[in-house]
C-alpha cells in the first residue's frame, strides 16, 4: 500500500506543478520564470528543427492553456483559426421585418425553392434544374459542384431504368418464366426481389457480372477534365436519336426535363420499396389503376370489395 501511494504522488507530481497558484516563494518563481526562459530558447530550436510545422501547429481552442503557461508564454499557441475569415455581411429581409431599409441590402437574390434564403452564389441557373435549393451549402465549391451533378444524373438515370423494370418485372415476369421454362424469382404477392424484400440470392450469377461489367465500362469513360477541358456533367456524347435538342434552349429544356424526371425516379423507386416492405404487397396490386388495363383494374376492385364484404 506505500510502495502504492508513492508511485500516485510521483506520477501526479508533475500535474500538481502545473496548477500551482501564483504566489509562491522567491525561490519557485525564479525556477519558473527559468521554466518559461528554457522552453522559449527551446521553442526557438524546435520551430528552425521543424520544417514539416508540427510542433507550431499546437492550438488551443478550449483555452486550456492559461496566460502564465510556458507554451503561452513562448508562442507556441496558435490561433485555432489562422487568417482573416470571409464573413458574409449581407443583410435580407424576407418577411419584411426591417423597418428602416436603409439597414437591408439592396438587390439580393433569394432562392426560388426557398424564398427565405439568399441564392447560392454558384447556383446561378445556369445549370438545368436548379432552382437555389441548396440549404446545406454543397454548392460552394465549383469543382465539387460538378461532381455532384454528374453523380445526381448517374442515379437518376438508374433510378429512371430501376422505377419502369421494377413495375414490368412484376407484370412480366412470370407469364415470361411459364413460356422459358423457368422458376419464377418474384416472391409473395407477386413482389420484386430487393434489398428489402429479399430474393436477390435467387437472381443468376451472369445477370451480375454482366451488370458490374455495364457499371465498369461507363464508369471508365473519360472524366469530366479530361485534356484540360471541362465537359457537360452527364454528357458522353451519347444521342443516336437526336433527342437532345438542336439549338441552346432545345438542349436546355431537355436536360432539364431529364434532371426533373430523375429526380422524381429516385424518390418513386425508393417508395416502390419502402411500400412493399411495409405493406407487403406488390405496387402492382396496391394501385392497379396505374399499371393494369381499365377493365382488369375494375375486376380487381371488385373482387376485393366481394371479399371485404365476406
């Protein structure tokens, strides 16, 4: 047990000595003032021995460091934030609460989706499909910018694909399977194997390899700075059909129409999922009037009807 309290009391010795009052004797300022003398001389050799910066990086953002503290004292703490900050200084008054509009900025741009915020600075609709919706500021940088563009229209086109054989596997499948000669992979209710739904085991190895060889050969198209030149997001050149339009407002109206049609694929195959998981039932069925002829959709009604009234 002493053999104990000795090893406690030297290991927290130091850290005692680092919270001593001021106020002490003569003799423990004088060893402290040649504390801080001995670490600034050291700081000094350290900074010319440290050209990568590592021991000038030391911050302190919590202020821990308290202003009599040898690396205080020596200049080793750096500001957390070194440089001027850009601060935005603009003043906009949406809901008109300014009285006196000599306090507002004159001629700010606010957003079309959100009309309480001020326009992105990048978003300057020049890309199709923007309309200043940008809450969490992913705009700011343009090469980033870009970049997500060209991954919204790589999904939307997916989701695009994924949202029409989603609905023609359930209405297809199985007469197709019956005529081939093969097991039907659709599960209970008629629904489409996912990741939700489960069934994806079922699916043949080939259709995968040949799927990741499709994603690998378009994902090994040039890149968007390829030779220096920035091309369109999504554009490869890729129009056998001239359907791109053949002036600049054709091209635009397009693009843009492909823009709002992904985005509403992606949030239709999410909900495809996300229905059939809860309502364990294939979209087919749950809203027939969207995916069958009139008169099966009517003979559906009321079969369902007959069966309620049992």
């Amino acid at each position: 047990m002493r053999s104990t309290s000795i090893i406690l009391a030297t290991s927290f010795a130091p850290t005692a000595l680092a919270f001593t009052l001021k106020g002490g004797s003569s003799n423990s300022n004088s060893n402290m003032m040649t504390t801080k003398i001995q670490a600034a001389s050291v700081s000094d050799d350290t900074k010319q021995n440290d050209p990568i910066g590592l021991y000038s990086q030391t911050s302190d953002p919590l202020g821990l460091y308290s202003q009599d503290t040898p690396e205080r004292q020596s200049g080793l703490i750096q500001p957390y934030q070194s440089g001027p900050q850009a601060q935005d200084t603009t003043v906009y008054d949406p809901l008109s609460i300014y009285q006196d509009k000599s306090e507002v900025t004159n001629d700010v741009v606010m957003s079309a989706s959100l009309p309480f915020l001020k326009r992105p600075a990048a978003l300057d609709g020049t890309l199709p499909g923007d309309r200043g919706f940008d809450p969490f500021n992913f705009s700011s940088d343009d090469t980033k910018l870009h970049w997500y563009r060209e991954s919204e229209i790589k999904h939307g086109r997916l989701a695009m694909l994924a949202s029409v054989g989603w609905v023609m596997s359930e209405l297809t499948h199985n007469t197709l399977a019956s005529q081939a000669g093969l097991d039907s992979l659709l599960g209970f209710s008629d629904k489409v194997p996912s990741v939700l739904n489960g069934g994806l085991g079922h699916t043949y190895p080939l259709f995968w390899i040949a799927a990741i060889a499709a994603g690998a050969a378009l994902e090994n198209v040039p890149s968007m700075y390829d030779n220096g030149d920035r091309r369109a997001p999504g554009n490869f050149n890729f129009d056998p059909l001239g359907l791109g339009g053949k002036d600049a407002k054709q091209k635009f109206d397009q693009q843009e129409a492909e823009i709002f049609n992904g985005r509403l694929a992606m949030l239709g195959i999410t909900g495809f999922a996300i229905q059939e998981f809860f309502l364990n039932d294939a979209v087919i069925n749950q809203t027939p009037i969207f995916f069958k002829p009139f008169g099966d959709v009517v003979a559906q009604l009321m079969e369902s009807g007959a069966a309620h009234s049992l």
